[in-house]
C-alpha cells in the first residue's frame, strides 16, 4: 500500500459517549467522543516500512501488523504519514527530553486517545467482545503464535477489523502519572493472550520505549468541526 492510499483505510466513527472503568484504579468515568476516523485495520508492515524504509517486526509478512514499535516510533510514524500526505503533522516530538506534544489544530495522522479507541471496539454495543472470540480475533487458542494478515476475522459494528486480539495498540494517553510516570496506554490484546485478554474494557500500559512482538498501533485523524 502506498501512504497516499491510506485514506481509503479511514472509517468515520459518529460522535457518542463512552463510560471508561479502571479496575485497577477502582474509577469509572464518561468521556464524549467527537466524531474522527479510525485506520480499518492496524498499520500493516507494508505500510510502515513504505513510509520508515524499516520494518522491525519479528513475523513478517506484508499484510501483517507492524510490531515492535515503541510509542515514541508510533508518533514519529503518525508525523512522517502525516507529511507524505500533504497533512499537517499532529506531534512537536522532542527525543532528548522525551517531550511529546499534541497540536490540536492539525489535521494529519495521529494515535486515537484510549476513550477513542474503546468506543470504536465496542461500535455502540455494551459487550466487551464484538462477536464470538474465534470469529472477531486472533488469540492463544488459534494464532499458532503468531500474528497474521490484517483483516481475516470478522470486522465489528463501525466496519474495524483486528480491534481484538493479532496486537494490542498503543493509544495517546498517559495512563497514572503520579504513579507510572511516563508510561502510556495500549489496548486490545494479541495473538499469546487468553480470551479474557481480548476485551474492549481491558487496558494496560508500558514506558513508551517499550518494544514486544504483540504490540503496534493504528491510526486515527480528526474531523475538523465546522465553527458557528
């Protein structure tokens, strides 16, 4: 796929709200989501290594997800995405001082917050799996240990594909920094997690240097709201 291609990728998702739980945390909260585009499927190492010229993936295979992809690499593929397309980058990334911050006014590529993105997974529906596991999602129990090629299983109700299992997905948020610091949200589980791994209410985190082979992304961009 060549990057230019990417917007036939993007799936408007309405605008709603979504109820969020942390477990963990012991909280719950709503947030409303504005209407924005979510990537169909993860971005596939075809994808990536045509915008980067690396793909650092373990299971390789075009059509398969990228992984091993750090949030900082994320971010800087949103920009350079963003870039080739003629769109104004989301991100002013500082590495040396490890400072990422959002340019809302920009109209390119960017991660979904996670509020965006458990509200794309769950596509209106109240259930934390989007159809029957085997059907929607590649797990333990039939990936034979790897991932696989984007968009195989069933999509879900806004049209989404691999929102469960194959990889989990970085998100932009900051999970608890007064207690994690820098650490940032990925959600969806992957192609080693058991079945309760793989639910839209599942969330967890890692430092944003964190690299693994069940963990890469999709992208989102923002719909620009027309002022009154």
């Amino acid at each position: 796929m060549k990057p230019e291609e990417v917007e036939s990728w993007m799936v408007l998702i309405p605008e709603g709200s979504i109820r969020l739980r942390d477990d963990r945390k012991k909280e719950q909260w709503v947030v409303e989501i504005r209407t924005f585009m979510l990537s169909k499927f993860p971005v596939t190492q075809e994808l990536y290594s045509s915008v980067t010229a690396d793909n650092p993936s373990d299971f390789v295979g075009s059509r398969n997800p990228v992984e091993r992809v750090s949030w900082y690499d994320a971010v800087q593929f949103c920009n350079a995405l963003s870039k080739v397309c003629g769109l104004y980058e989301c991100y002013m990334i500082d590495l040396d001082s490890e400072i990422v911050e959002f340019i809302e006014s920009a109209n390119g590529y960017r991660l979904p917050t996670d509020a965006e993105w458990e509200y794309a997974c769950r596509a209106d529906t109240k259930a934390v799996q989007y159809g029957p596991i085997n059907e929607i999602a590649w797990y333990e129990e039939n990936s034979g240990a790897s991932t696989h090629d984007v968009g195989l299983k069933a999509e879900n109700g806004f049209g989404l594909f691999d929102m469960l299992g194959n990889v989990w997905e970085w998100c932009w948020d900051v999970y608890d920094p007064e207690v994690y610091g820098p650490y940032r949200v990925f959600r969806g589980g992957g192609w080693c997690d058991p079945e309760r791994g793989c639910l839209a209410s599942n969330r967890r985190r890692s430092h944003p240097n964190y690299r693994i082979d069940d963990l890469g992304f999709r992208v989102a961009r923002s719909v620009q709201q027309n002022s009154t």
